[in-house]
C-alpha cells in the first residue's frame, strides 16, 4: 500500500514534504534545554577546563632534557609524582577528547556506527551521551554544522537548500525544512546492479529540462526519490521514473547512481518534465539565482542525459513516463557468479502451483527455510514424546501420523524444506564469524543477506576490509559474498551463531531477501490489513522460533501467537499486553546497557565472535501486533533508538502511516505482496496465513511429550495396518528394510533406474497412508525436478510393482476376476500401496500388535512365538548400507526413532514372558540381542541387570555389569557415567559392584 503525501493548498499545487516521524515529542521540550545547558558545561569543563587548569597549575610535565640514569637513581620527590600524574590525567583527557570527537562526527553525520576508541569503554559511553544530550535541542545535527556532512565531496555550494537555495512555495510556506530523509542503512537495502557504460548526448532542445539536487541530511534523515517523486510528481510510486533517467549517470563527485534506495547530497536528479515545484530548476539559463559553478554542474551533467528532451504536458504523467528509454526499474538482487555445473539449479526445478485440488499449501511449500527448521524441531518434539510414551504404562500405543489439515500442512513441509540451505546458511555464517575471530577482527554490523541458490550475499551497514577468504567483496565494499559450493564444514568449536536474527522476508525473482531484525538501529514497523499483517507475523515468528542459523534467542509475541509457543517453548514467550511489554523491555534495556559498559563493548557483535560464552549476548526479538496508544509508542521509540547494538529488535504492525521511531517501514498488500517504499523494495512476502497457522500449530500440539498420557488420546488414532501373518496371506511383494535392503517377487530393473525405483517403494512402504506425488518427487529429488520427470517416475514404478491377479474362474467357467494395480491412487491423489505389497518392519510390528493386544494376549505359548519371531526380524538398522547421498528425506522420518523402541519392547515383552517361567538365560539373551538395534536403551540395561541377577550367579552379574559400564563409556565418549536409575538399580542388586567392576577392568 503505497503512501502519497497530503496535498497543502497553494496556486502550485506542491505538496509539503513530511515532518521527521522518530520520536516526535523528543524534539526541543525544556527537559531537552537543560539537559543540553548541563552538557555543554560539562564537555566545556573537561575539553577546556581541565587542559587549562593542568597548563596553570602545574605546566610542562615532561623534563625539558632527555633523562640520564643519574636522573633514575633519584628519589620520587612530590614534584615528581605530580608531573607523573598530570601525564596520566593528559592522556585521559586526550583520550576523551577523541571520543568527543568520534561520537560528535557520528551524530553529526547520522552515517554508520561511530568508530571504537580503543581501551574507552566507559569514557566513549560518557562523552555518547554528553554529545547526544547537546545536540538534541538543535532542529537538527546538520542544521549545527550546515555542510559538515559534504566535506570531501569536492561541491562548491554546500548550503542546506536545494539548486534553486531554499525557495519559498507559493503556497507561503517553505519547504526546505522538515524533510524526512533516509539513513544509510534505509539507503542500502537492495543489491546494486552493476553499473553500465554508455551513455548518449542529447540534443538542443533543453527548455523543458528540469533538475534537483540531492539535499545534505538533516540529523539522521536523508532525503530519498519516493520523497522527491512525492514532492515533485504527487506519487511516490514515480520515483522509478526518476531513478530510470539518472542510472549509471556520472554525478560531480564521479561516482553513480545504481541503486534507488542509494543517493548521495549535492548529486544533480534529472526530473519528468511535468516535474513542479519550487526546489526544482529548469535549466540552464533560466536559473540566474544559483552559483556558478554548480550552473556549470548541471550543464555538464545534462550532456549525459540518454533521451531527448521535449515538451511534456503536465497534466499527462503517462507520458512522463515514457521519457525513459528502459523498462521500468526494479530493485535488482545482488548478481550471482555464472553458476558451475555442480551448483546450479534447475530453472523449472519446482513443480507448478496449479495442484490446489491436492490442498498443499503453496504458502508452505515457498517458503524452504521456514519448512525445513519446522520439520526439524518436529522431528525432535516427536522423538521425546516416542521415548517418553514409551517410558510410560502407553509404550509405544501413540500414533504420531498426522491427519486432516495437520497431515496436508506436513506434506507441503517436506515438498518445500530446503534443509541444504539452512545448513549452508548456518556453515557460512559460523564460518565467517571463526575467521574473523581468528584474525582478531569484530564481527561487521549486517543488515540483510540475500540468499540464491548459488551464493549468499550479506549486505553490511557500511563499507568493510577485506573479507576473510573463501569469502569475497560484493559489488562494493559493503557486500560480502560467498558461493554455495565453497561452503565447508569446520570444525565444533563453540562459535557462536553470529546473526541469529536473520529472518526471511520473502523473495525478488529467484533471491530471498532476510533482514536481520536484531541489528536495525530502531523499529520496523508493518502496515496493511490486519490479516494479512498476522500471516506474517506468523511466518517471522515461526522461522525465528525453528531457525537452524541461531543457537538461542528470547521471542517475545504481544497481541498474536500465544499458540505458537508449543513450537519453541524455550524461545517464545507471549505477554498479554503493551503495558507489560513496555515494562519488560524497559528494564531489559537497561540491564543490557550496563552489560555493555561493564564490558567496555559498543555493541552485542564485540562478544560474540569465537566461542559462546554470554547468554546476555542473545538477541531478543520483539513481534507486536497490538496497537500502542500513543504514550506507549512513543517510549517504545525511546527503547528502540539504542536497540541496534544491544541485540534487541522491534517490529511492531499498526495501522499508522509514519509510526513514532520507525527506521523502516513494510507493507504488506492482500496479494502478498511486501513493500517498503523507501527502501526501494517489492517482494513476494513469506507468509503463514490462518489456516496453515492452524495446522502447524496441531501438528506440534499432537506431538507434545507432556500429553502423550492423556486420556482419550488415542480415539482419534488412524487403525494400524496390520498384514495377513498366516500362511495364506504371503505377500506377492516383500521387501526387507531391517538390515540390508532387498526385495524379493520383483524382477531386477535397469541399473540407470534400479536405485530410484528401489528409493521411491522404501518410502511408499514407510507410508502406508499414502505419499502425495510432490512429496515423493521432493524426497527422491531434493534440488528439484518437473512434472513429467515425476510421472514419468510414478508409472514406472506401478509398471515395476504390476498388478494383482484376480480370482480364477470357478468350476462352472464363471468369468476371472479383475486384476488390479499395486500402486494406486486415492480420492486425494496420493499414492498408496495393495496390501500385497510388504516389508519386514510391516510384520514386525503385526507381530508385537498381536502378542501384546492380539491372539497372544492371554496365550502364553502363542505369545512367546509371535515375539521370538518379531525379535528374528530385527536384523539390523534401518536401510543399512544404503548408498551415500541418497534417502536425505529419512533424516525427517520419526520410523529411525520408533523402530528401537519398538525392538525394545519386543524384546522387554519376551524377557517378561521367560522371567515368569523363570528362563532368566533365554530373558538375558532377548535383551542382549535387542541392544544391538537399541544400544542406549536403559530400559534394555536395567532388565539385563535383573535377569542376570536371576540366575544366581555374582560373576554373571559382575560381567553383565562390566559390559554395560563399558557400553555407556563407548556410547557418551566416556563423559557420563551410568543413568541415576541403572546405578540406585545395580547398588541394589551388587552393592559391591564398583569395586568388583574395578577389579575386573584391572584384569
């Protein structure tokens, strides 16, 4: 939703440019004055003051000939001792005198961070807030020092007008003051593109021509195309039209423009010819008020022009529009390397959008690396509640196969993960954050990275060094980029992750735009429909909460997302108003300040290059989606205007147009589209509207590990599938995953194909409810691959797998039933497995089904052969030797966690069965074949511990105890002893059992 400017009466028609919004009620109140008197005298007594009272009081410190050692020998007389410490007190004032300087030159210029004075933690805090405090009643820092910030740039007039030197509107009112302007970090957002070279004369005809120059900043506000194409052509919106007719133009300082969020002051904007207002000049005759030279300026800068000047009617903005020889500017990407064969990406890798019938969410699926940390912290929120069910009188009686909305939301999870990105993403920044630490160098301050399938590129807050290598300068000094395939795994040292606040924002043409919330020197603020403002809300919290790039950070949610805590319960934590929002950040802003000082840091990066070591270097994340009253928004802007460097990050949705404090400002239309006018910016935003917000919600509320007891919660379980174990129900099909893979009742099939056959049935096997076709050409192609090869795939697998035969005909010659198809598809398109079709965990778990709840149940005999034969089955791990590089899609499986458990019971349940017939050596021998499935298993350990003690034999015990000490060292690398249970367990069977198991190591 773009913003135009409010029209303010006059014959001209211009409009006022906006006042400055940050902290609006901050600006010359008496508070401010005496703050200001105080400072003043107080830099005046330690700038002034103190050099003077040294020099009167005491003079030269220093001996005006060079000491002999004569002079050593001689005793510290007072006189001495003063000389020596004035030095000192000249050295301190010295090195806060820099500081002034430092900070004074930073508020001044309102550009980048201000440079650290080295050893002046404290003393750089001091004169901070001494400069700040004196510089907070002038209009602004530039309006102290008029043209303090063009310094270098070599223009002969640096006076805060424009060419034509602050005209006054016909309106009456003057419109040189109270621009709003944007910071570099506002100015920086987008890639450049790379600058092109040629450029045209114009021709004679230049009455129309119509020039701006670019104005110095006032404070920390910069002026910005939209504001001029707002001022100057009434839509903000035309501010490509503008950027179109000065690209790679040469400007009087010899640099260019490139990008349209990115203008320097004094450079000279050729306008549409409808252009009016009064800081516009038509040139060049017609300008007899402006200098000399920058007359000569501009005529030299009109002979660039690339299009022929003519007469346009103002009132036809369309054909304004045409002036422009290129089509109409797009904020461009950051431009990647020509990619290798190994790197690069199919074009039309993903699969269209038009299966909506199917009921994927498309949402989901566009969105990889929100996909891929949501599947990872399921898949651990899985495996607790498996180990603690199976802790538990439920055993393994959960079942965690999602249905409904939930099911559909995973399956658009695993077609759209990208988890090879987010390992990259994380390597690469690690990485960088350990050469940098190496070399003794900080970490650079980064507003965003741009991440393609090729290359990450971050984008700095100002120009940097050198990046350490295989990193390399982007397009200027304020890009580092790295290619994907120079990515390397290093080493586990502890190395913090570096910018846990990355989070993405969505995406421009095959680029993916992450904007790191915890480095933005104020509030970002969200407009746009409520709705449309929670998806993304919901989608940033989700990807900050699942991130695989941060080791830990605080997420606080305020007005929204209280469900969403069952994603991250250690990260998200949900406050019920702004009221106590603005509590908690007020005292953690403080604490955080005083963290700073005492560190003697400028900033959260200063610790957290190398090794972690300080939780109070963890970003806190703010999202807040209620409305502020204006009193609140007004101390939030307070709080956010030091959040930058104390690792604290606010956005915050309103329906305000210029939130008080905002730095950024988004917004996000019902198309899903995200803007952000000044910066320059139109992305295709990440959202996670309502309904998939729901369903990802169930899926980890239906895996909670504290509600897997819950009564009643199996009555929504999908029934088992249970295979025919009688001999009439031999499977035409088997397949054995357990151990080695092979298949048995199927012809061999081509080699080329054979391995991509055999990895597809394995997951249909894994899934008897079903695989949708995208999920199983995500998992058998991770980079991509289009339709028809997936089809392709599906009908030559239904070829392989054939059909089943009907019912022969009967005596009387009755007609032979139909065959049908082993592979089908159902109503929704998924794909599904005959029964005839088997694999060896689909016994193994018919088994234990029916020796525990089945036939042998209440049988004894029946029930120690159906778990003897379970037990058999067990020949291995999972898909053992499968080929390297294949089957990734099983690191998202919960069957790699539910099959030693289900080992476990097998064997826990046939153990029980031969300790009531007192068979403790065939019990022991259970045991110790499912430990090899289920090494770490305590459960396995204690039983083993039991049933050795139940043969009455101390040496057996000993032994057995022996080798699950030896076990436990091999498994934890010798840095955990025993489990609490297994030592209270083996004190009560062998309360000798450390010194005999010492004895028997020693022999």
């Amino acid at each position: 939703m773009a913003r135009t400017a409010r029209p303010t009466p006059g014959p001209s028609g211009s409009q006022p440019r906006r006042q400055p919004q940050p902290l609006p009620v901050r600006t010359r109140t008496a508070g401010d004055f005496v703050k200001a008197f105080f400072a003043f005298l107080a830099l005046s007594a330690l700038l002034i003051g103190v050099p003077g009272a040294l020099a009167y009081f005491v003079g030269w410190p220093l001996p005006h000939e060079a000491p002999t050692l004569e002079t050593v020998r001689q005793p510290i007389t007072a006189s001495v001792f003063v000389d020596v410490l004035t030095v000192v007190v000249w050295l301190a004032w010295a090195q806060f005198a820099a500081c002034v300087i430092v900070e004074g030159k930073a508020e001044i210029s309102g550009i980048g961070m201000p440079s650290r004075v080295p050893g002046a933690g404290p003393t750089q805090l001091l004169a901070r807030q001494l400069v700040a405090a004196l510089l907070l009643v002038g209009a602004s820092a530039a309006s102290l020092t008029p043209g303090l910030s063009q310094i270098g740039n070599a223009y002969e007039d640096n006076a805060r007008g424009t060419v034509a030197s602050a005209q006054q509107t016909p309106g009456g009112e003057q419109v040189g003051e109270g621009q709003r302007h944007l910071e570099p970090h506002q100015q920086r957002m987008v890639d450049p593109t790379r600058p092109g070279t040629g450029s045209a004369h114009v021709g004679e005809e230049r009455r129309q021509t119509k020039f701006y120059r670019i104005q110095p900043p006032e404070g920390r506000h910069h002026d910005s195309l939209w504001e001029i194409a707002e001022r100057h052509l009434d839509d903000g919106r035309r501010y490509k039209e503008i950027y179109q007719l000065n690209k790679d133009r040469v400007q009087p300082d010899g640099s260019r423009l490139s990008q349209a969020s990115l203008i320097r002051p004094g450079w000279i904007m050729e306008m549409p010819a409808d252009a009016h207002g009064g800081e516009l000049v038509e040139m060049p005759e017609d300008s007899p008020e402006i200098t000399k030279g920058l007359r000569e300026q501009i005529r030299e800068y009109d002979k660039t022009s690339r299009t022929p000047h003519r007469d346009v009617d103002p009132g036809r903005a369309d054909q304004a529009r045409d002036i422009s020889v290129d089509q109409p500017a797009r904020p461009s990407v950051p431009e990647p390397a020509p990619a290798t064969p190994d790197d690069r990406r199919t074009a039309d890798s993903a699969t269209t959008a038009d299966e909506s019938a199917f009921g994927l969410s498309e949402a989901l699926i566009g969105a990889p690396l929100l996909a891929a940390g949501l599947l990872a912290a399921l898949g651990r929120r899985r495996r607790a509640a498996l180990w603690q069910s199976a802790m538990s009188a439920l055993g393994l009686g959960i079942d965690l196969t999602p249905t409904g909305p939930a099911a559909r939301a995973e399956e658009a999870l695993l077609v759209g993960a990208d988890p090879a990105a987010v390992r990259d993403l994380d390597r690469a920044l690690r990485g960088l954050s350990a050469a940098l630490a190496a070399d003794g160098r900080e970490l650079p301050v980064v507003y965003a990275a741009w991440l393609t399938g090729t290359e990450l590129h971050l984008q700095l807050s100002a120009a940097s060094a050198e990046p350490p290598r295989p990193w390399q300068l982007g397009q200027d000094e304020t890009f580092w980029r790295l290619r994907r395939s120079a990515i390397t795994e290093h080493a586990d040292d502890g190395t913090a992750a570096p910018y846990p606040g990355l989070v993405s924002l969505g995406t421009l043409d095959e680029a993916r735009l992450l904007l790191n919330l915890e480095a933005v020197p104020g509030i970002v603020s969200l407009t746009g429909a409520e709705a449309d403002r929670t998806a993304v809300f919901a989608s940033i919290a989700a990807e900050l909460a699942t991130s695989g790039w941060s080791d830990r950070l605080t997420l606080t949610l305020v007005g929204f997302g209280a469900e969403l805590g069952a994603l991250a319960p250690t990260r998200i934590r949900h406050l019920d108003g702004v009221a106590a929002l603005v509590e908690t950040m007020t005292a953690e802003t403080e604490q955080r300040r005083a963290a700073l000082s005492v560190a003697g840091h400028d900033s959260v990066l200063t610790g957290r290059t190398g090794q972690a070591q300080h939780t109070q270097r963890a970003p806190h994340l703010v999202l807040l989606a209620a409305e502020p009253d204006g009193e609140q928004a007004t101390r939030l802007a307070e709080l956010a205007a030091d959040s930058g460097r104390l690792g604290i990050g606010y956005l915050i949705g309103t329906t305000q147009q210029q939130f008080p404090g905002a730095t950024w400002e988004l917004d996000v239309t019902p198309d899903g589209t995200l803007r952000a006018p000044l910066l320059g910016l139109e992305l295709t935003a990440q959202r996670l509207p309502a309904e998939q917000h729901r369903a990802v919600v169930e899926l980890f509320a239906a895996a909670d590990p504290d509600g897997v007891s819950t009564p009643g919660r199996a009555d929504g379980q999908r029934a088992p599938f249970l295979v025919d174990i009688s001999e009439a129900g031999r499977p035409a099909v088997y397949a054995r995953l357990l151990g080695d893979y092979e298949i048995m009742g199927l012809e061999t099939p081509d080699d080329e194909r054979g391995a991509l056959l055999h990895e597809a049935l394995a997951l249909l096997l894994l899934h008897r409810e079903g695989v949708h076709p995208r999920v199983l050409a995500s998992a058998l192609w991770p980079r991509g691959a289009t339709e028809d090869v997936r089809d392709a795939l599906i009908e030559r697998l239904r070829e392989w797998l054939g059909d089943d035969r009907g019912p022969e005909p009967g005596p009387g010659g009755g007609a032979a039933g139909a065959s049908a198809p082993r592979l089908r598809s159902d109503a929704t398109g998924r794909l599904i497995l005959a029964s005839s079709v088997v694999s060896d965990l689909d016994v193994l778990r018919t088994l234990h089904h029916e020796a525990t709840q089945g036939r042998g149940a209440n049988d004894p005999r029946t029930r120690e052969r159906l778990l003897t034969d379970a037990l058999a089955l067990a020949r291995g791990p999972l898909l053992a030797g499968r080929p390297q590089g294949r089957y990734g899609w099983l690191a998202h499986e919960i069957i790699e966690a539910q099959l030693p458990l289900l080992v476990a019971d097998v064997a826990l349940a046939l153990a029980a069965h031969h300790g009531a017939a007192e068979r403790p050596h065939q019990a022991m021998a259970a045991l110790e074949a499912a430990l090899a499935s289920a090494p770490a298993d305590e459960r396995l350990w204690n039983e083993l511990l039991r049933a050795a003690h139940a043969t009455g034999d101390t040496a057996q015990l000993t032994t057995t105890a022996t080798a699950l000490l030896d076990r436990n060292a091999t498994l934890s690398g010798g840095a955990r002893g025993l489990p609490p249970r297994t030592e209270a367990l083996l004190d009560e069977l062998l309360p000798t059992w450390r010194g005999d198991v010492r004895r028997a190591t020693a022999n």
